[in-house]
C-alpha cells in the first residue's frame, strides 16, 4: 500500500533544477507497510523521496540505482534545491556521461535516515505529532537498502541493471548485492569497504560528540525548541572533511597561505585559507542537513559490517551471487583504503564471481569519487557498456 | 611481474594474434571458464571472448594495464600470481591459463600447484631457455642471451625462474601432473608437437604452450 506524491520542492527554485538540460523527475512514495527493520523493530509508515533521470525501457531491465554518501542526497545529476550547486555526481551522470541518462533509468533516492524528504530523525513521528528526534530507530546500511528495494518494487523493477555508489553508497552497493543478489545485475562498489575501520568509527564518534556538546542540541530534541546545534554541526562537518582529503590535496590547494591577509593576526581569527575553507565547510552543510540525520547515518556506517552478518567469513555475503562486480578504490584513499576494496576483491573470489578491480590513481584523497578522474570514468564507462551488452540492451 | 609479456607493436598493429594465444584458443573449450593470469593487455582474453565466447577473467600485476582492459569491458583485477592466487576456490575455472609469466613468478611451483587447483585444466607457456640461440649465445660469447621472448638485460629482466622444456617438463612429473597436449615453437612460430622425445624440440622450440592436468583428476 503506498500512496505517490509529488514533490515538495519550492516553486520558486524549480526553474534552476536543469544543469545541462538534466532535469529530474522527483517524486516520493509514502509506505504504510511496515519496514522491518534489523534492530527487530518496525517502521510504519515510511517515505522514500527520489529522483529519477531518462526513460525506463518496456522491459525495465535499463534501472540504475545510484546510492548516495553520508551527507549526500538524490540530487545526483540536477541543480541543488538548497545550494544552488551542481548534482553531486554530475560528471559522472547525466546526457552522453558514463552512466548516460539517454540509454538508463538512472534512480537515486534520499535514504532512509536522510533529511531530505525520506523519513528520517527529523521527520513527524504520527504517534505523536512531533518530530522523531531520539525516538526514531537506529537504522542500518540494510535497512536503508530493503527501503530502497521497496521502492524498486513499487516501479515494478524487479531487477537492477546496476546498483553503484561510493563510500557508504558503496556498503549500500555490497548490501544489495548480498541481501537482493537476484535484483543485481551489476555492482559498482567505489572507495569503500565491507566494514567500518576503528579509524573511521573513532572520527564518527568525534563528530557526533561535537553535534552531542552543542547545548542547543537539546538532548536531540532541538526541533521542538526552534533551535539546531549550528556549531556543533560544523565542527562535525569540519573535523569529517578533513577525512575526505589528503594531506597532498590539502598542501596542494592551501599550503600555509594566509587568507587575505598579509600576516598573521595574533588573534584565533580563520588566518590560514585552510581555516577559512573548512569554516565555510561547516556552515554551509548545515544549512542542508539535520543533525539528528548525521548521528543517524555515521551509526549506521558504524554498525556496517558485511562479513559479521555472515559468520565473519565476508565471502559467504556474496556466496552464489551471478552479480558482475567492478570495485574501485583511489591511491590516495585513507578513509577506505585500496587494502579494504582488496578485501571485497578476495571475498568476491572465493566465490569465484564475476570481478573487476582498478585501482586508480589520484592525490585527492577520498573525495577522488566526486572528481574529474579521466581513468576512473574510462573504467566506469567500459564495465557499464560491457555489463549492457550481456544485458543485451542497446549500445551507446 | 604479470606483464611480462605483449604482442610485438608490429603484430599489433597488424591486429595479428601471437601463436601462443592462437593455440591456447584451440586447447579451450567453446563457452568455458577461463582465468588468465597475467593477463596483460587483455589480448588473450579478447581472443577467447570473441572466438570461443569463454566466460574469461583476467588477474594482472601492472595498475595501468588492468584500468585498460576493464575500461574495454574484460574482468580483470589487479592483483600477483604469487599473492592472490589463494583466493580462489578448487576447480572455479575450466581453464587457468599462465602465459610467458611463470619465469617471472617468486615460486613458480606453488604457482603451477595453484593453477592446477583453480583449474580442472592448466594451461601454461614460457620461453624455451633451451632454444639454440640461447645454448649458443652463451657457449661461445659466454653471455647472458636477449631475444625477442628475454628482451631485458639480466641486472633488469623481471625472469628470475627460466627454464627449458626439458626443465618444465620434469617440472610437471615431480607435481604429478598429466601432460595433455604440448607444443613448442620455432622462431618463425611453426608448431613443433612435443611427444616422447624432447631432445629436438627443447633445441629449436622458442616457446613452448603445455596443456596440464592432475592425474587424480578424471
């Protein structure tokens, strides 16, 4: 049972939604059936906001589901209803891109967790006509992943061309193609891993403890006090950007530069251009994310861990798969480094599937995925044309 | 280590194929499984997929080469013959195919041992360090020989484990393997069917393609 709506985008900005005449369909399907989900409770009624881009074939076997990251949204290929910026996979998506629009369904939706039009912490719980906060589920990658799936039911897809992401799309890629390994025709796994390092953990934990010290976060219950955790947030958003660069990346575009200034102030002032940049960071995330969502989805990416759902052996996730799968990881990749993919590679192995693995190289740091790598989008365009080929679905 | 090897640039050009690569498309079965190790550019797996329409997976050392063949739609992964050939499970190919890289290989017999575990076939070519040419180069200039199969100078040649035919072949007797088909290659790529005798193939044979299984294995 599920009822359709239109979205809720704000008349005033739809006109800017078009960046190089991609233009989304956008549409959110509320569920009244419940989602089980893995900490055994059950959320009802749950909605789903997605963006959708090309035309699905009488066959509906051209669907590409597009998983987004921890702060990312379904805006993938449009112009941003909040930032006025470009899709954040643009260069990836779109008219004539490696993952073309002309020849795909390409779907992305908003999480399950998110703050963008998915039912989320920030969302009305109807038992009590207030915000969730606190009281909403703990959520994991699989949980996010079987909303998904609800959806690609209601579209009538019942088979994915392919599933691809990057970072936590990545574990929502690996869940897929362990937990609806049939719906998978191909898996594109990017600069991600089959569970979450200590390392990563331990920056989510400093992130949620800056959102957590923020006395406007109100014990989670800020929304009901007109207030949000503004610093905390940023301090969040800051301390997690730094993460998605590298020290290369940083020297690179920063150095010790001063930013307009001749010399130093003798003050805590942002001196340094790499202060001022990360402060931006910080304050402009915050006018487009919930903190709630963000302690949210950092727990979730917490608890992932592929290999634990099967017995620690992370084969046995992918065991009898059919999927053909492309993992990528990026040289200069700290968060989710190329060992961690390796891992993945092996996995994927022993179960003697259908795997490539490139490595590519770049000083970028994690957020190469984002970026104008020329490799990677040459590795994405074969695999996508090879896998549509035995497919058969129309060449390029 | 796995790249060791690659069509000369005229045979490319000329889209010809490398007569090792064409007889190894006649070992292998139509619609099979095949793991190519060392795959470099691809070539050998592009042969097999158009001419025998394998299901063909590639594992190769060289980060560039790798990108190249998945961005041209093979499934390859980066990887060593010496490291990630434990992954794989018993028996997962039909064929797992070793060409001119076992001489560049750490321990070429846990190599050929995994091969021969990973595929119900193995197939494997090397250059014929028993080659006249060879014997003769270093006989009377008493030097290290470069050919166009050893092209690298000693102090920079990736080829730690040469052998012979004859080498190889023992090889083979120790791991008791089966030896199914064999075929060496004279310099002007004729086809020298290696049977009992060996002693004239090991002298003219360039290279040499060998067909292998495990005896337990029916």
């Amino acid at each position: 049972m599920t009822s359709q709506t239109q979205p809720d985008t704000p008349d005033n900005i739809k006109d800017d939604i078009d960046v190089d005449g991609v233009s989304p369909q956008m549409g959110s399907v509320t569920f009244t059936d419940a989602l089980e989900l893995d900490n055994g409770r059950k959320l009802a009624p749950f909605t789903i906001a997605y963006n959708a881009y090309g035309e699905l074939n009488a066959e509906k076997s051209n669907a590409i589901l597009i998983c987004h990251a921890l702060t990312g949204d379904q805006h993938v290929a449009n112009r941003h209803p909040i930032t006025g910026k470009e899709g954040w996979w643009s260069l990836l998506v779109g008219p004539g891109k490696p993952i073309d629009t002309n020849r795909f369904y390409v779907i992305c939706t908003n999480i399950l967790g998110g703050c963008l039009g998915s039912t989320g912490p920030a969302s009305i719980d109807p038992q009590t006509g207030a915000a969730y906060g606190l009281t909403f589920p703990v959520i994991t990658i699989g949980d996010m992943v079987d909303a998904q799936a609800r959806l690609m039911d209601h579209l009538g897809i019942d088979q994915l061309f392919a599933v691809v992401g990057g970072s936590m799309g990545g574990m929502q890629v690996l869940e897929w193609a362990s937990r609806h390994k049939e719906r998978v025709f191909a898996a594109v796994p990017i600069a991600t891993a089959a569970w979450h390092s200590s390392q990563n953990i331990a920056f989510h934990e400093v992130g949620r403890q800056a959102v957590m010290a923020d006395p406007q976060w109100m014990r989670g219950d800020y929304l009901k006090h007109g207030v949000t955790p503004r610093n905390g947030l940023s301090v969040a958003r800051m301390a997690a950007h730094i993460t998605y660069l590298s020290e290369d990346a940083l020297h690179a575009k920063f150095g010790r530069n001063l930013q307009n200034r001749a010399d130093r102030t003798f003050s805590f002032d942002a001196d340094f251009q790499v202060e001022s940049y990360l402060r931006h960071q910080g304050s402009t995330f915050v006018d487009r994310f919930d903190a709630n969502s963000y302690l949210y989805i950092t727990r979730a990416m917490d608890y992932f861990d592929l290999a634990a759902e099967h017995g620690d052996v992370l084969a046995e996730a992918f065991r009898g798969t059919q999927s053909r799968f492309c993992v990528v990881s990026f040289t200069s990749d700290w968060l989710y480094p190329t060992r961690e993919s390796r891992e993945i590679v092996q996995a994927l192995n022993a179960v003697a599937a259908n795997v490539s693995f490139v490595e590519i190289e770049s000083n970028a740091g994690h957020d190469a995925f984002l970026l104008d790598e020329p490799e990677f989008f040459a590795t994405i365009t074969g695999f996508i044309n090879s896998c549509a080929q035995k497919r058969g679905l129309p060449a390029a | 280590m796995l790249d060791r090897t690659k069509p000369s640039r005229s045979a490319r050009q000329h889209h010809q194929h490398r007569v090792d690569h064409l007889l190894i498309a006649e070992m292998v079965a139509p619609g099979s499984r095949v793991l190519d190790v060392g795959c470099g550019d691809g070539a050998l797996l592009q042969l097999l997929a158009d001419t025998k329409a394998v299901d063909g997976r590639g594992v190769e050392l060289s980060r560039e080469k790798v990108n190249a063949c998945v961005a041209r739609g093979l499934s390859v992964i980066q990887g060593d013959a010496d490291q990630d050939l434990d992954d794989y499970p018993d028996q997962a190919f039909d064929y797992a195919v070793l060409s001119l890289t076992i001489q560049a290989t750490q321990r070429p017999r846990d190599v050929l041992v995994n091969l021969l575990r990973i595929g119900h076939r193995a197939i494997v070519s090397f250059p014929n360090f028993g080659h006249w040419m060879i014997r003769a180069e270093l006989l009377f200039n008493g030097r290290m020989p470069q050919t166009a199969n050893l092209p690298e100078p000693w102090y920079s040649s990736p080829d730690s484990h040469l052998c012979t035919i004859r080498d190889f072949v023992e090889l083979c007797d120790v791991l008791d393997t089966v030896v199914e088909e064999a075929v060496a290659f004279n310099s002007a790529g004729r086809r020298l069917p290696i049977k009992k005798s060996l002693t004239l193939q090991n002298l003219l044979g360039e290279k040499a393609v060998f067909k292998l299984r495990r005896r337990k294995h029916v």
